[in-house]
C-alpha cells in the first residue's frame, strides 16, 4: 500500500536531511522511522512519499498560500500547487477514480470523523493520498474538485494536517496484513470486532452467553492490561489474571472492558455487540 502525502512540511515525517540509521538498520526517517511504522516501511508493506507543495510553485519565491478573498484572517493555501502535485502522482482524474483502490483526503477540522472502520476501508486500498492544509485551510476548490473526502481526526482545531496524516497513517498502516506481529492483535483491541469464531453461539458469544474471546472488543474500549512485577508500589494485579483459569480471566476481562467503556465512552455502548449477562453487569454498574 502507498501513502503520499502533500505539505509545506515534509521534514516532519522524514526528519532532518542528515538522518542517520537507528540500531536496528532503519533509516532515522522522523515518525516514518519507528516502532510499528517504520518496519512496516523497511520490510515494504507500507511505502510512504512525501511531496513538497513548493515543489509545484511557479514563481521565484514559491509562494504556496495567498489572501482569501472577502477578507478576513490568517492565508489560505492556494488550490494550484495541490492539484498539480496530486496529478503528477498518476492518480486518475476524479470522474474515473477507482474509489475501492484510490483515495485522495484532504485532513480538515471539516470532514467527516476519522475512526478505525475508516482506517479499516482505507487498509483495504492500494494508495491513499494526504493533503495536509495550514494557514486558515485549503481553497475549497480542493474539496470540491479533488479530494474524495475530508477527513478530521476528532473535535478540536491543529496547526496543520500533518499530525492528522501522520494518525491517519499510522493507524491504517497497522491493519495491514502482515503488519503487525500477530494477526489477531488489530482485531480484537479497542473498537476492534467481537470474536465470532467457532461454531458455538453467535455475536460473539458463546452459546451460554459467555464472550467467546479475551479479546474481542466487539465496539468496547480494551480491557486493562498489566505485566511484571506482579505487585507495584503496593499496589498488586488483580488476582483472577494470576490464577490461571482462562473462563474466569475471559470473564473479568470482558466486565473490565465493560466498566471502562461505560465510563469513559458510554456512546459506544449503544453499539456494541452486548449479551444479556453483559446488560446485567452494566446494571449493576448504574446502582453504584
Ligand atoms: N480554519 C479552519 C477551521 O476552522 O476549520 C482551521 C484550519 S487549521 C488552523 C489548518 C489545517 O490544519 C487544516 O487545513 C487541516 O488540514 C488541519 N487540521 C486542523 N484541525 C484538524 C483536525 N481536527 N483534523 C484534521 N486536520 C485538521
């Protein structure tokens, strides 16, 4: 899958020029270098490119925003530069673009939420393009023309689209096959699907109303996690997750996941895949 990504600032995601090589033989390439991200970049699952918008400028001082007309505040970055950029990748022109392999985003304050089902349909495409805006936006000929849709990673106000590319990016890079280390890992995390495996029950639940998975999210934030020492700063794990039965440990952590959810996101609540012992244990939460 190929990324390319539009900015005023392509150092962000490549880091400085001079960049070095990290212990374990990546390129120091800024965020494009690390963790989950920068292996999925060296073993060739993901390919990212970053365009400089002032590379397709035409004049001495590669000036890429201008005035808005109306007056008002701030610049606004000129449609010219993106479209001339955004053609030179080879992507087809709007009225024939594949919209199943090809999607040009513009990341906005304006567009529709980002969230992991779009991360999971833009996993499924062959290159996405970000364009990252600045100043006061972008001219919204490039919405009206070019992008296929506007994207927001959520309810506040950034600098700049590189942030949100970089999360649109990294988040859908990782539901890429082969990506992470286990294949379950994407899944079955937080609003990941519930675990429908099995011939037993449906909705991912077993047939006696139990979650099939430790795992499956089904719409729910993850349940918590711990690891070694068993016991921190007088403070110990929670005993079930040390006892070794898996029915117990399922259970716990499917009424963690629960608890977490109603507390902090209650609206995923609505949607989620919930069995009759999960509504019970929800009610009691509401007693409290
Ligand atoms: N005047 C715009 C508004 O009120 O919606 C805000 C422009 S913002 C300062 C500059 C750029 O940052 C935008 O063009 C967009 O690319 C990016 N941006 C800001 N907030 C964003 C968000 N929540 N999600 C995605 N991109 C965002």
């Amino acid at each position: 899958m190929r990324f390319d990504i539009l900015t005023i600032f392509p150092n962000f995601f490549s880091g400085p020029p001079d960049h070095g090589v990290l212990d374990h033989g990546i390129l120091d390439h800024g965020i494009l270098g690390h963790g989950v991200l920068g292996r999925a970049i060296a073993t060739g699952a993901v390919q990212v490119a970053t365009h400089d918008l002032r590379d397709f400028t035409h004049d001495r001082h590669r000036t890429v925003d201008d005035r808005p007309f109306g007056g008002g505040e701030g610049m606004v970055l000129k449609a010219q530069p993106i479209f001339e950029c955004v053609e030179s990748l080879g992507v087809a022109a709007r009225p024939e673009r594949d919209l199943t392999r090809q999607s040009v985003v513009l990341l906005s304050a304006q567009g529709r939420r980002f969230t992991q089902a779009v991360a999971a349909r833009l996993a499924g495409m062959e290159q996405v393009v970000l364009i990252c805006g600045r100043y006061e936006g972008v001219d919204e000929r490039v919405s009206e023309m070019l992008a296929d849709e506007e994207l927001s990673i959520g309810d506040y106000v950034l600098s700049g689209g590189e942030l949100a590319a970089a999360v649109v990016l990294d988040a859908t890079a990782r539901l890429l096959p082969g990506v992470l280390g286990h294949a379950d890992s994407a899944r079955y995390e937080s609003f990941g699907e519930a675990d429908s495996g099995g011939n037993e029950g449906v909705d991912g639940m077993t047939a006696d109303g139990v979650p099939r998975s430790t795992h499956g999210a089904g719409g729910l934030l993850d349940y918590p996690h711990y690891t070694r020492p068993a016991e921190f700063r007088g403070v110990a794990i929670p005993e079930v997750l040390a006892g070794g039965d898996h029915a117990a440990i399922r259970l716990w952590r499917r009424r963690m996941a629960l608890k977490k959810t109603w507390r902090n996101r209650p609206d995923l609540l609505a949607g989620a895949v919930l069995s009759d012992e999960d509504r019970e244990f929800l009610a009691t939460l509401e007693e409290i």
